[in-house]
C-alpha cells in the first residue's frame, strides 16, 4: 500500500515530534495583561499541535544573574533548561520606563549559561514578542529593545510582534477583550509555530543528507 506521508526525509511517515515552545513573561503580580497575553498566546500554540511550557509569576522572580557564581538557584537551573529545549520561545513584557521590565531582562541573562550548549543561546528559535504599555510611545521602544536583545542572543524575532495598549483593557477575565488583540497573538503564535516546524524539518533534512547522499539519491 502507498503511504502518503512518506516522502524522501520522512521514508517512514513519521513525523517529527510537537515543537516545544515557552513562554516567558508577565510581572511578579498574578493576573497582569502581559501574563493574560502570554497565556493565550501558549494556549494557541497548544491548539496548534505545540507542547508547551509557561514560566511566569513566581518563576520569573530570580537572583541576579552573575555569571562568576557557578550556584545557581532550583528556579534558575529550571529556566535554563526550559530554554535548552525550546524549539521557540514567546517573551511577554510589560513596558518599564520605556524598556522591558527588569526582571524579564534577568531572566532573559541566563540565556548566557547556554554559550557553550550545542544549539548556543537562542540559536534557531523563532521569538515571538509580546508587549504592554500605557501608550504608544512605549510600546514601540520597548519592542525595538526586545529586538535588539533577542538578535543578540542569536534568536530569530518574528517578523510580527503584538503591542498592546494596557489603557484599552486589552483583557477580561483573562481573555482577549476585542478580535484585534485576539488576531495580533494568534499571528504572534503562528509565526512562532511555523519557524520552529520548518528548523524542525531542515533539521531532520540535515541528518539524513549523508544518508540519502551514499545512496546516490
Ligand atoms: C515601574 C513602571 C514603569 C512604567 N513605565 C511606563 C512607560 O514608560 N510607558 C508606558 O506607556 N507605561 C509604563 N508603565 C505602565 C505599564 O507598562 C503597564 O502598566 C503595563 O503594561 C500593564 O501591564 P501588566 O498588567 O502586565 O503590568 C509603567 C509601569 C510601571 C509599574
């Protein structure tokens, strides 16, 4: 009988497993909008075939990261290799000052642990970013920053990002309040998902490459 699911990088049909994507974000106080966007934005993700995993809330209030202290805490040793096995990440910030807020960018400086990792930093993950603020003004340095730290850790930012002004209550009772902040995290959500299935792909591409090359296919 004809498979057809097999093709010359699946011979068998299989298919590769569910991306895993985080999301981390939110403040230290439970129920804020950027935690609410984070939420759906994963509850998305899961619809679409993604396991996935929320850090936010307590899990996000860590020590300062210093990288000449070897120790690291249970909550930061869980957060690094939340970020080891993530085929994408979701970064939800409140807008502080203009920026990201201070303890999103801690969390985010314990990428360094994984400099000498195989897969180095954010290397091939697509970043899905995320952000709330008052006003315009803020919203927009404040992703312009996220940006510039996630190119640094050699992440892949979506090519969308979600602005939400807090001033429009942009959620009830932890939902979307209106279809136009809805659709910015559900574009958010597929941007992620699609870049991580395609790295997923040419991954496996890669494996079988010598494979199919020393059968002259
Ligand atoms: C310390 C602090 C600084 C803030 N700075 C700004 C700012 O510069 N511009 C702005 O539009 N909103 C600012 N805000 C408002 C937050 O961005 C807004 O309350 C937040 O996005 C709401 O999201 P949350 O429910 O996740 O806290 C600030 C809030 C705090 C607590």
């Amino acid at each position: 009988m004809n498979d057809s699911s097999s093709s010359p990088l699946r011979p068998n049909g299989a298919r590769p497993a569910a991306p895993h994507i985080i999301g981390i974000g939110g403040t230290t106080r439970i129920g804020s909008s950027s935690e609410a966007a984070l939420r759906y934005t994963l509850a998305l993700l899961a619809e679409m075939g993604a396991s996935t995993e929320l850090i936010a809330g307590p899990l996000i209030d860590l020590p300062m990261y210093d990288p000449a202290d070897a120790h690291r805490s249970p909550g930061a040793r869980r957060l690094v290799q939340a970020f080891k096995k993530a085929d994408g990440v979701i970064i939800a910030t409140p807008s502080y000052h203009g920026a990201l807020s201070g303890v999103i960018k801690n969390a985010l400086d314990y990428v360094e642990d994984l400099r000498s990792d195989s897969r180095p930093y954010l290397d091939g993950r697509g970043v899905g970013i995320v952000v709330t603020a008052h006003g315009a003004q803020a919203l927009g340095t404040t992703l312009m920053g996220v940006r510039a730290i996630v190119h640094a850790l050699r992440g892949w930012p979506t090519p969308f990002a979600a602005t939400l002004n807090a001033q429009h209550k942009p959620f009830e009772n932890g939902l979307p309040a209106n279809a136009e902040v809805a659709e910015q995290l559900r574009t958010v959500a597929d941007q992620v998902y699609r870049f991580a299935r395609a790295q997923q792909m040419l991954r496996e591409g890669d494996k079988l490459a010598p494979a199919r090359a020393a059968a002259g296919s």
